[in-house]
C-alpha cells in the first residue's frame, strides 16, 4: 500500500467531525449550564452519558489511525 486511499481519508475525516459535533452539541451545553447554575446531578448524569458517545468515536480514531500507521510503516 503506498499511501491512504480516499475512503480512509472519508472515515477518518468524518470520525474527526463527528468528534467535534459531539462536543459542541452535547458536551458544551452541559458544561455551561454546570457553570450557570453549579452542581445539577441531572445536567452531570447527561454529560457523563453523552460523553460515552465521545469516547468511542475518539476511540475508533486512535484504532484507526494505529491501523494505519501500522499498514503505511515500512518494514
């Protein structure tokens, strides 16, 4: 394999984007209503749930990106 193939680039650029969409569309509201109104066990149980959803795709990148680099190294 010389290189990445353009589906890699797709799924690896869209694990990226979905991250980041993650963040911003549950992560952050859930931290600045934290910081509005202090300790709220409902606003924390929902970022902790949400937040599985980051865990995973952050965790399907780094696979992905460990694949890769193993696939690209040169031996």
């Amino acid at each position: 394999m010389n290189g990445l193939t353009g589906l890699q680039i797709i799924v690896d650029s869209g694990l990226s984007v979905l991250i980041w969409l993650a963040t911003f569309i549950l992560s952050v509201p859930c931290h600045r209503q934290l910081q509005k109104s202090g300790k709220d066990l409902s606003t924390i149980n929902r970022l902790v749930a949400t937040n599985w959803i980051r865990t995973i795709l952050w965790s399907l990148l780094f696979f992905r990106t460990g694949v890769t680099i193993f696939t690209l190294k040169s031996f």
